[in-house]
C-alpha cells in the first residue's frame, strides 16, 4: 500500500534525525544521495551549535558532547524552523534532562546554566535597540527610568562566567550569582558586568517596567525596611546615575 506524503515526511523526518545509516528510508532512493542528505543536516546543526556554545563544549568530553548534541537532533521537539533558533532551541533541550539522565551521562549539573548563559549573549548580541530612547543628563524624583532594550538581567547559582576547562564550580554557591548583559547605542560589543542582588533587583523592577526614581526608592523601601530611607536613597542616586553614565539606563523625552 502506498504511504501518503504526511507518512513518507514523517519517516523521513524519523530517519534523518537517528544515528543509525544501515537502514534506509525509502526502496527507490539510492542510499549513497541519503546518506549524504542526513550528513549534511547533522553536520549543519553540529555546526550552530559549535558556535554558539563554545565553552560549554570546552568543557564537556568529546563523548559527552557528542551524545548531548546527537540526543539534541535525534528527540527534540523545536518550536521554531528558523535555523538561527537552534541555540534557543537547544536550551530548551538541555532544560529537559532530568537528574538520573545527568547522572547517566557524567553531565554536570550546571549544564543548563552555561547554556543559558550562553545563549544570553547571542540573544543580546542581536537585540534591536529601543531608538526612542535618550540618555539622561540628570535624575530627579520624576525621572522615569528604562532599562536599556538590549539588557537581560540573569541569576545562576554557579559562577557561569568564569567556568572553563580549568576552572568547573563543584557545588552551588552560598550566595546568588547576578549578572547584566547588555550592548550599548550603536554598539557591537556585548558587555558583562556581576551584580550583587540588591541592584540585580533594582534592574528587574525596571525591565518589567519602567518606573520613577521615586516609585523605584519606593519599592526598595519595602523590600528593605532595615535599611535606614536616607541612606537607601543616596546608595539608590548613586547607583542610578553610574548605570545611566554607562548606558544601562535611559528615559524619553
């Protein structure tokens, strides 16, 4: 009985994605243009993910690697086609292996959190900066702060900056690891910059939603009561005024 075109794409699809070449797909294919299709497709996502995972894969075993990458293509689901979502969709991958896979595969278990990290950079990298937004010369009570469009605020529980082949974190850190990466107007560089939690706080109040100096003094108040207002609010101008002097934040006229 012949198979409609949904069953045939599907099968396709089935075989492209295993690391088994013995079996073949289709009778009326000659193997040797199959095999070199499948090739191509494996050696084209290996090749994104190269690029845009470079230390993570510095610091796993060519095994693990390989293994990572090949259950990557061979069980996840994307949710974009666009090759240039391939790291985002590898992410989301590794956000799936459960602790007994971990285990299984000798993976760390701040994986994930490298590859996030990771990825941030490309995110921000091609982030579209916000035009309308203006520096800011002076801030009063009324100056409503933006976080700059391109910034992403993350917090980890391993030094994700500073793993490499020769420096792996072996437990989870006392404190939380903050960090800011953004690119400044015009910019191609990306930028990185270790926050302790109260300004990684300050700069997600503001990247849910733009507020002014008072309402940001506000909400300190609050999440900080033993903090004396005065003090609170000198450290906060300060803090505000170094990161509008360095590109972070903006306001609109």
């Amino acid at each position: 009985m012949n198979k409609d075109f949904k069953s045939i794409q599907h099968d396709l699809g089935a075989w492209l994605r295993g690391q088994d070449s013995s079996s073949q797909p289709f009778d009326n294919v000659e193997p040797r243009r199959l095999a070199i299709y499948k090739r191509l497709i494996h050696n084209n996502i290996q090749q994104f993910l190269r690029a845009g995972f470079p230390v993570l894969q510095e610091v796993l075993s060519a095994a693990q690697w390989q293994r990572l990458s090949a259950n990557f293509i061979a069980h996840h689901q994307a949710h974009s086609p666009l090759f240039s979502e391939i790291g985002a969709e590898f992410v989301d991958f590794i956000a799936t292996i459960n602790a007994s896979q971990r285990v299984q595969d000798e993976l760390p278990p701040w994986l994930f959190e490298l590859a996030h990290y990771e990825r941030l950079e490309v995110d921000v990298l091609h982030a579209n900066f916000d035009d309308s937004l203006q520096a800011v010369e002076t801030v009063t009570e009324s100056t409503v702060l933006h976080l700059n469009s391109t910034a992403q605020v993350a917090i980890y529980n391993y030094p994700v900056a500073s793993i490499s082949r020769t420096e792996l974190p072996t437990q989870e850190l006392a404190e939380p690891y903050c960090i800011l990466v953004y690119r400044e107007p015009g910019a191609e560089q990306v930028r990185f910059m270790q926050l302790n939690s109260m300004t990684a706080g300050v700069l997600a109040e503001l990247q849910a939603n733009p507020l002014t100096f008072s309402q940001l003094f506000e909400v300190l108040l609050v999440q900080y009561p033993e903090q004396e207002p005065q003090a609170l609010a000198a450290g906060l101008l300060q803090l505000v005024q170094d990161f509008c002097e360095r590109f972070v934040l903006f306001t609109r006229p």
